[in-house]
C-alpha cells in the first residue's frame, strides 16, 4: 500500500527546512520556489535541503546479500536491517542473485525497500532509491526467471541484425526490470574484447571491433530507456585488454593516453557523445598515463585504480571526453580494492575504508558501490563510523564540500529525469505489481525473440565433408555436456528434434557428462565405461566446450584431457566428432581436429528446465536459448547464419611447452560457414 501519510509528512518537512534555511540567508533562491507540499521539488531544493549526513549517504549503494549467514529474499523477516537502512539516506539498494528466488518474491523485496525508505524518521526529505542490477544477460543475470536474453557477444555474432537485436534485448530486459521494480541496469558492457585470454569480460562483450562495440551499446540502451530504465555503461576506462580479473586482483592495461583514445576510449566517447547518463569505472592501473602514488604503508609505490585516479576521471572522463553524468565505481568490495593496501589501514577496516571513499570521491565520482556489505550488526556500525569519518573529511576540508554537492545534485538530478523523485512513481500497490511482473517475466513473446536471436547467433567456423547438419537416420549419438546438470537443456533440445522428425526413431542417444566433482571443489574427468564404450560404437558424438579466459590454453584442464581423449576415441572407431563451444569462441583454435565447429556464446543457465511450468502461476525460468539453437543447427532444425564477432587467433606451443595465443588470425571477424 502507498504510504501517503507518511511521505507528505517527510515532504512538508522538507519544505520547512527550506523555508527556515531562506529565512537565514542560506538558500535565497531556492526559497521563492518553496511550494507546498503538494509541489514536487526541484534536485537544487533538495539539495538545499539536506544534512552533510544525508549527502554523504545519497553518494553510497550497499548491497544486501545476506544477514547472519541467510539470504535477505524478504526485508520483513530481518528487522534489524529493516531498522540499519534507515538510519542514512542512501542513494539506493543494490541487489544480487542471494536476493532473488522467483518473480513475486523480488517485486515485493524491491518494493519493501521502497517503502522502508520511506518510512524514515528525522530526514530532510524522503528521496526514494536508485534499485540497480547487473541484468546484462546472457552469463551475467541475476533474476533466475524470466528471460535471460543471449548475452553480448552472441548478439555481435547476427551480423546486419545486431543492432535491431541488441535494442530488442535492451527493451525485453528493461521491461522486465521495470516490471520488477528496478530503475537501474548496471549494463551495457563496452569494453572491447580485445585480449582473447581476458578471464572477466569475454562474452559479456559485444566485440573486439570499436565501432561495433559503440553501435551495439548504444543500441541496448535505447531499449533500457525504452522503459525508463537508466542504462550504466561499463568499464570505464576499458576492462577489455586484462588479463586479470578485479575480482580477485589488480589489472594492469599498459597503454599510453594516445592508444587508448584510438582503443579502449572510443566506445566511451561514442556513448557520451549519445547522452550517456551514468558510467562504471573499473578497477584497473594505467602506469603509462597516471600519476605513481604512495601506498598505505608509507613505503610502497603504485598507481591507483581508475576508480580512485583523479586523473583519469576528472581530466579525461570529465575534461577531456566531455561526460557531466554520474559516475559509479565498481563494488569498492572486490578486491582489486579491499586486499591492495592503498591507503592507511587494515583490510576491511573502516579506517581503510574512509580512505578509499576519500580518494574514490576527490577522484571525481558520485556514487559510492558496496564499500562493505550489509551482513551483521558490525556492518551497521560500519557505516555509521564510515558516514561519519568522510563527514570529519569535508569538515577538515580534506573532501572540498562542493564535490560532495556537484556529486549529489547529479544524483538527483538523475533520479529527476527518469521520475523516481516522486514515490508515486515507485511505491505501488504490491498486488497489481506482482500480477503485471507475472505477465512480463518470461513470456512467450520475449522468448521467441530470444530464441530467434540465437538462432541468428550460431556460428560454424568449421564443417568437414559437410557433416552438418547430421543425417536423421544416424544409429548411434553420444552427447557429452560439461557439468551434471546440463543434461537437462540437453535432453530438452534434442526430444523436440525428436519430435520434430529431425532425429530419428531408431537412433539411440546417450547423454553424459565429463567433469566429475571432487572434495574441496576441485574436478577429475568423467569416463565411464558405458560411456567409453557408447563413444566406441557412435556414428557422432556431440561434446559441449565452455572456455573462459586463458583456460583453453591449459594442457592440465580436465577439459583439454578429456576433448581430446573423446576426440581420439571417436576417431578411433570411425565416427564423427563435433565440438559444441558454449561460451568463448576462441577455443575453436584448440580443437582443430574435431570434424565440425559449431559456436554458441553461452555456458549459463544449462540446469534449467526450458519447458513451459505445467502450473500456468510457476515462473519460467531463464534458461539458455543458445545451446537449445545450437543443436537445432547441428541437426538441421535451423539454418546456420552467424558470423564471428572477434577474431580468433592461432594457439602456439613454445619449445618449453608454453601455450600462448598467437598473433596470426586462424578465423577472421566475420567469418562463418552459412548452411
């Protein structure tokens, strides 16, 4: 229910604070505009407005996975957090996989933050939540129903299509997010995949090609906005030339300002100059443009992440490339940040963490993303010293109090434009909210885009003596997913090819799996002697690849092992050996000898159920549309249009035994084998 009473209450009070501070001196020219209660105001009225406190707490987006070790899937069963989001005015809420179940069950988490928000006591003025997400799609969803959508790269791979289908996918996933109640997508990714062993980036990228980069972005963002959904472009300055993941470490791009204003830069440019309203900073070194600093020790010398370089957002971001928008970082949690000791104070500190925000927001940016999760009780006293330490910095004028104001008046001025300063806009009736997100969530119009979009997408760099698509009255098939699991969109695909007269009734299938888990979460290879012996007497098998970062180029992966044992196996007994690559193109060069190579984009999502709930109120699932259109071309079921959205290098062995990437191509961008 909308909680009238209360929101008009926190609105007349933020007219009086107004009125008193005019009355003062202090806001002459926001007093002649006061209004009622009734009156909506202006960002700069609210800015006005507010305490330092409220300010600083608007710059800051905690997450919420969990509470005392449970997931938080509804904010009513965990009032201590209920009670710790409000001691501040944050800027929003971000949520995550831990926080969502099913469809009804997120409308009412997101709505309840909402209404908690609004329930604030002793505040200046309710300002309701920015709700961001990372719903890029394709490995990177976080909403576990609905429509996942095929992921970036995939959608580089439809060639003359690719911009209808990244606007498609922009719109099928803004409003479905809208849908929701989320008012943010941190997405599109326009980091440019430029560095095949690039182990966080990969798919989520459109290309390796700048102006398809910048063509594709600005296209998903035009169906975000579609929905008046805020589309936040990612990772400025460019995440795409790493070879590390700011997850787990620091990566370093070496390149001089001049090479990246021809590279990584361009598609930023190209969106900003389109009216890009937000940009997420990455975590990432550039010793060859940025200043070397003192690390926390006194001692150690470095260069700051983009995130906290003055430099590279200030003067370039700001200066040089023209951006007056709102700049988020990266979660300030991850640790390229936490364990790299940048400044005084130990790992998860509070001390460590003022020091970061206070770099963070003299950098240039505006908001603040998970500098600590909301977990426990000693999370709560987190913030509250956190707040109150980058207050201490603005009063000692370590942090100049206008860069908090221009930093907050972009915020609200964000929230402005996209209508979620009025919480009519936000605060619905719950009921109606869940009924509509049913309806949206999943329905067979965005799935039949989706599935059309992978159908475009598939790919096939390699088809000896036309193999494919296979003859429907072959006698045996082995079918080899990756994970136990898998075999559940695999069996899903090839019954409706059953159905469909393109397998036949007498062919025998077996499906399996090859990555056996172990205790302590390491793998060994899976190999079965009836599986073995299916492989000695198959006219096919079908073996799922799914190759993130430089994994490919690992002669000790289970996966190398066990292709390559099946391969040979296959061949061995005269059959035909087709690799099914469901994630990074690039492993197409590994595995020269197999007799067809069919491409995919996508290993997520592969244990869930593709079929229609019989219980018409269950939720669909986001399952993955890819590997389901992969086989419909392996078989016939679907013409094979797809072309390569990066080039795939050569694989190279030095005499020591070290594998690389080459610099000779082996498939061209654009290449693709059309049947």
């Amino acid at each position: 229910m909308r909680n009238w009473m209360k929101y008009m209450a926190l609105c007349a009070a933020c007219v009086m604070a107004l009125q008193t501070a005019a009355l003062a001196g202090e806001t002459e020219s926001s007093a002649q505009n006061t209004g009622t209660a009734e009156e909506a105001l202006e960002p700069e009225q609210i800015l006005a407005s507010m305490t330092m406190d409220e300010k600083i707490s608007q710059m800051i987006i905690p997450a919420i996975r969990t509470w005392d070790g449970e997931n938080v899937t509804d904010l009513n069963v965990v009032p201590e957090l209920q009670e710790a989001l409000k001691k501040h005015q944050y800027g929003g809420v971000i949520l995550f996989e831990q926080n969502v179940t099913g469809t009804e069950q997120v409308v009412r988490l997101v709505s309840d933050l909402q209404e908690n928000n609004l329930e604030m006591e002793d505040v200046s003025c309710h300002i309701p939540y920015l709700t961001p997400v990372d719903e890029e799609g394709g490995i990177v969803a976080r909403l576990n129903t609905g429509t996942r959508m095929n992921g970036s790269m995939a959608i580089g791979a439809t060639g003359d299509a690719a911009r209808d289908n990244a606007e498609q996918t922009g719109s099928i996933i803004g409003e479905e997010l809208a849908a929701t109640g989320f008012n943010v997508d941190f997405a599109p990714v326009v980091d440019v995949n430029s560095n095949p062993a690039n182990p966080v980036i990969g798919t989520r990228s459109f290309s390796d090609d700048l102006e398809t980069v910048s063509e594709l972005a600005s296209a998903y963002a035009e169906g975000l906005a579609d929905n008046h959904i805020i589309a936040t472009y990612k990772h400025f300055p460019g995440h795409g030339d790493t070879g590390t993941d700011s997850h787990i470490g620091t990566a370093t791009v070496q390149k001089t300002y001049e090479e990246l204003k021809k590279s990584d830069l361009v598609p930023f440019q190209s969106v900003i100059d389109n009216g890009a309203d937000m940009i997420m900073t990455a975590h990432i070194t550039l010793p060859e443009i940025d200043d070397e600093e003192v690390f926390g020790d006194g001692k150690t010398k470095g260069y700051y992440p983009a995130t906290m370089s003055k430099k590279l957002i200030t003067e370039i971001l700001r200066g040089d490339m023209g951006f007056d928008g709102v700049v988020v970082t990266d979660a300030l949690e991850m640790a390229a940040i936490r364990t790299a000791k940048l400044v005084p104070g130990e790992e998860g500190s509070v001390e460590y963490g003022i020091g970061i925000g206070e770099k963070v927001i003299n950098a240039g940016a505006d908001i603040l993303l998970i500098p600590t999760d909301f977990q426990t009780k000693d999370s709560v006293v987190f913030y509250d010293d956190y707040i109150s330490g980058l207050e201490s910095k603005v009063k000692d004028g370590t942090i100049p109090e206008e860069r908090i104001d221009e930093s907050v008046l972009r915020i609200l001025n964000l929230k402005d434009e996209y209508g979620i300063l009025d919480p009519e806009n936000v605060i619905e009736d719950q009921d109606e909210a869940v009924e509509n997100a049913k309806e949206v969530l999943g329905s067979d119009a965005h799935h039949d885009v989706e599935m059309e979009i992978a159908r475009q997408a598939i790919t096939m760099v390699r088809n000896e003596d036309d193999l494919l698509p296979l003859q429907s009255d072959l006698g045996r098939i082995v079918v080899l997913g990756r994970m136990s699991g898998e075999e559940t969109t695999i069996n899903y695909a090839l019954s409706n090819l059953r159905d469909a007269g393109m397998i036949g009734e007498d062919t025998e299938i077996t499906v399996d799996y090859y990555y056996k888990a172990e205790e302590g979460g390491s793998y060994s290879f899976n190999y079965p002697d009836e599986v073995r012996e299916a492989v000695g007497k198959a006219d096919a098998v079908i073996m799922l690849s799914c190759t993130y970062g430089s994994s490919v180029l690992d002669k000790t992966a289970v996966q190398y092992n066990a292709i390559h044992t099946v391969l040979e196996d296959t061949h061995a007994a005269g059959g035909a050996f087709i690799l099914l690559s469901d994630n990074l193109p690039y492993d197409a060069s590994r595995y020269q000898d197999a007799d067809a190579i069919v491409l995919a984009y996508m290993a997520s999502g592969l244990a869930l159920d593709p079929a229609k709930p019989s219980d018409p109120a269950q939720d669909r699932k986001a399952y993955n549309a890819n590997v389901i259109a992969a086989f419909d071309t392996i078989f016939g079921a679907n013409e094979c249009t797809g072309t390569l959205p990066v080039n795939v290098p050569e694989i190279e062995e030095d005499a020591e035994g070290k594998v690389t990437y080459s610099d000779k191509v082996l498939y061209e961008r654009g290449f693709g084998i059309i049947n």
